[in-house]
C-alpha cells in the first residue's frame, strides 16, 4: 500500500522500534499527522523525511509494482512515501515468481488496460534496463500452432498485434527449420519480435535503490491487518500492522495505494463497505527446469493460446543464462500459500512440451517452483476468452485518496513502470 501526500518508506526496524500503538498515543494532536510525526523522529532518514509533515503521504505493500509506483511518487517534491511490507524483503511473493517476460503486449483488447499498459510498460522498461545496466534480452518470441485449431488462435492474436500497433510477423518452414531446428510448429508460428527477458531481482533491486535515493523508504516485517477510513477518507486513512516481534503499530495517512498482489482483495476488504467487497482466486503456476543441454532454442516457445484458458500455456522460457525452463501451468487454487509444487503437474505437462519439442528429455525434466497469479474471476487470460478480466486500478468513489490496483496478475511485471506512472496520474491529473 502506498500513502500519497507524505510518500514515507518505512523499514521494518524503523517501523518496530519509532512507531508505537495508538494507545500510548494521545489523539489531541491537531497538525493531522502527530503519531507518525513524534515517533519516527529518532530515526535520521525518516526522521528528516517526515520534517515535512502535513505535506502529502502515501504508503504501499511492496512487489514490482508496488516498488514501481513508490519509485515514481517519492520524486514529487514535497512528499514522503512509505512502502510496507509484511516479508523482510522486496518481491518476495508474485514479483519473484514468475516467467520474467518483457511480454509485447498482443494478447489483450485494443481498449484494455492490460493492452495498454503492457506495450507502454515494455517500452519504458527496455529504455530503463539499458540505461541503468539491468539485464535483458530481446529474445523475441515464437506462437507455434500444432492443429487448425491453434493456428486460428495464433493468427487471431497477429491480427490484434497489428491492430495494436505491435510487430509480429508469420514465419515460413525454411526459416524455421534454419533457426530453431528443435521447434515443431505443424500448422505454423508467429513471431513477437518485442518479447524479451528481464532478470527481475535486479529490476527490483534497481527500483528499491532508486526509491531510497528519491528519499523514500521500505518498511519490512510489517503486516497490514486492519485500516480505518477517517471521515470516509477525508481525514486520511489510519492504519495498524503488526510488526515480526507482534507489536500492533498504527499511522496515518492521506493517501492510501493498494498494490498488495494476492493480499489487495483483502486490503480492499478493509477499507471499502461490504457490497463493495471482492473475492480473490488463485490460479496456481508451477515451472518445471531442464537440466539437459539439448535440445536448444534461442527464442521462447509459447503455445497458441486457446480461449478461456486461465495461463499462456505450459511455455518454454529463457533465463538470462540461456537455461531453458517450463511453465507455468494453471492450477486453481484456494491457499495463495499453496507453494509446494505437485509431481502430478508434470505429467500433465510433458504432452503439452513435447507438442512443441519433440525430442525434450523428460528425463531431465525436474519440478522447480510455483507462482500464484492473483485474480479476480476464474476466466481466461486472453482477449477472445470468457470472462476476460482487466487489471483494476483506479480511484475509489466516495473515498479521497485511496488507490486500488486489484487482479495484477500477468502482463503486471512488463507494465510495472507503467502502472507507476498511470497511478500518479490517477492522483496528480
Ligand atoms: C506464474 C506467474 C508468471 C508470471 N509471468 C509474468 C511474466 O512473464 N511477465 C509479466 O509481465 N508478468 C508476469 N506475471 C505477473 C507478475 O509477476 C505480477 O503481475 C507482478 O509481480 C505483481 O506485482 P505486485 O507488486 O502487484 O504483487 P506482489 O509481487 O505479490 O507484491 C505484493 C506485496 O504485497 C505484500 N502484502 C500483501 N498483503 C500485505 C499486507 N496485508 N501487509 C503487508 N504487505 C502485504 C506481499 O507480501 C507482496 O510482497 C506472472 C505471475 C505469475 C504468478
């Protein structure tokens, strides 16, 4: 979650040891800030952030996007901004967990904002990595249609690429056959030739530096449990967390950012009435690695996608070393802790990766880890599918300053300096 007004980023440790609960706390304090004002004065950093109080504050929980957003609003002048975080660490959930795609963007509605988020978010996000030296790759990206079928699907999404705005071509058998001998693409590819790779610990690691020198800061180990709209959000918004040793602390703040990936339907829950209350699914993805050196591909594989399915398809991707993974699949779910990845995945899995490499070594094939996408209905994950659900970020009628981003399931990493700057808009424009 983030505060806007005063953008603070609060440490754990900060968060433990200058904050206290509101029953030491007299409430007669009348600058509008007084709990977070007197507590954290010990503390240098944060102390001299909050120098400025009565200006703007903003909190947030902290993955990708959440360290995106807070990145982008600690720049205003005259703010602090608080990250919050209940692991002892940035991105330890979702934003760590993933396929690690710089996706182009061409699988979602012209009018959606997974559309334009993902392809406006690529685009920053190459300029970001080749600037500040954060690896990536333009690996490009093949669609390969085995039946009638998928080729249907893989030209309907080249057909909404174009409409988009985004490059993807046909590629021809001889063109195939003389880049990626191992791929077979009975009824034909596509080529994305945006898709890339970004090695998303360092991107994380990037934007937390950058927000720090912005003048914000993180507050680790501290676990959002309930928050309070003052004067229906008027008088800010008061909220308590409960930090690792179990101390209750409580603050407030004007602005509120909801960007808490599996936990934001529970954040909403907190702030908004009951009939406005959402219901978080989990859709489950487990990777499988491949430890054999063959067969190879320099470009990533990804099944046509069939509408109404939840995932892309059991894909292959590269890490940056070149290394070939698998995954994820789509499981529901009804823990977003349920981590542990299940053998029988794989079994299901093989017959979808052989489709497209035939001569894999299911041998060399080993259970690796999970990701659960956090999603607000159980439909599909492309345009043409039912049910189709957008990214939700928006403000919340009735409830000043208070930013809601519900549903950041995939493309949510390639559109995270995106979604930052569309959430400073939301707030400044
Ligand atoms: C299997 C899988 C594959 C994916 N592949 C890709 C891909 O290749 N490309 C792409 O662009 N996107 C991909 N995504 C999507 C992408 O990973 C997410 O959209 C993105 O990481 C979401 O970031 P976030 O900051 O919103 O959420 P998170 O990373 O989940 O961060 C939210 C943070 O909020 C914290 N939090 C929650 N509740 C509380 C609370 N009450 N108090 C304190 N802290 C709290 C959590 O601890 C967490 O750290 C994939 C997702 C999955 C699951």
């Amino acid at each position: 979650m983030i505060y806007h007004s005063i953008s603070v980023n609060v440490s754990g440790y900060y968060f433990a040891h200058t904050w206290t609960s509101d029953r030491s706390l007299s409430d007669d304090d009348s600058d509008g800030y007084p709990r977070l004002h007197r507590r954290v004065q010990a503390i240098p950093r944060t102390a001299q952030l909050l120098e400025h109080a009565g200006l703007q504050r903003r909190r947030h929980t902290c993955g990708v996007v959440g360290l995106a957003i807070a990145r982008q609003l600690a720049s205003r002048e005259g703010t602090s901004t608080i990250l919050l975080e209940r692991h002892d660490a940035a991105g330890t959930e979702t934003s760590s967990r993933n396929s690690e795609v710089i996706h182009a963007g061409i699988y979602y509605g012209t009018d959606s904002l997974k559309a334009k988020l993902c392809i406006r978010g690529k685009q920053m996000m190459y300029d970001l990595c080749a600037k500040q030296g954060i690896p990536h790759r333009n690996t490009k990206k093949w669609i390969v249609a085995q039946n009638e079928e998928q080729w249907n699907a893989a030209l309907g999404t080249h057909k909404l690429a174009q409409t988009l705005g985004v490059p993807t071509r046909l590629v021809g058998r001889e063109e195939a056959q003389r880049r990626e001998p191992e791929v077979q693409a009975l009824a034909g590819i596509v080529e994305s030739e945006t898709t890339g790779i970004v090695d998303s610990h360092s991107l994380m690691m990037y934007l937390q530096g950058d927000l720090e020198d912005r003048g914000g800061d993180c507050a680790f180990l501290t676990n959002v449990t309930g928050i309070e709209a003052l004067n229906g959000g008027r008088d800010g918004y008061r909220i308590t967390a409960v930090s690792a040793d179990g101390t209750q602390t409580s603050i407030t703040a004007e602005t509120l950012i909801n960007s808490a990936g599996n936990g934001a339907c529970a954040i909403n829950n907190m702030v908004l009435p009951r009939e406005r209350h959402r219901t978080p699914h989990y859709a489950k993805g487990t990777y499988f690695s491949y430890s054999a050196s063959f067969p190879k591909t320099s470009v990533l594989v990804y099944p046509a996608t069939l509408p109404g399915h939840g995932g892309l398809g059991t894909h292959l991707t590269l890490d940056l070393a070149g290394r070939i993974r698998f995954g994820p699949d789509v499981e529901w779910v009804d823990d977003p802790t349920d981590l542990k990845p299940s053998p029988a995945r794989l079994q299901q899995a093989l017959p979808e990766i052989k489709a497209y490499l035939p001569h894999v070594d299911p041998e060399a094939i080993s259970l690796d880890y999970c990701g659960i996408r956090p999603k607000l209905g159980r439909g599909g994950a492309v345009n043409t599918g039912k049910g189709f659900q957008d990214f939700v970020i928006q403000k919340e009628e009735g409830f000043p300053g208070f930013i809601n981003l519900l549903g950041i399931e995939s493309p949510g990493l390639t559109s995270s300096l995106a979604i930052a700057e569309m959430v400073e808009g939301l707030l400044y424009r």
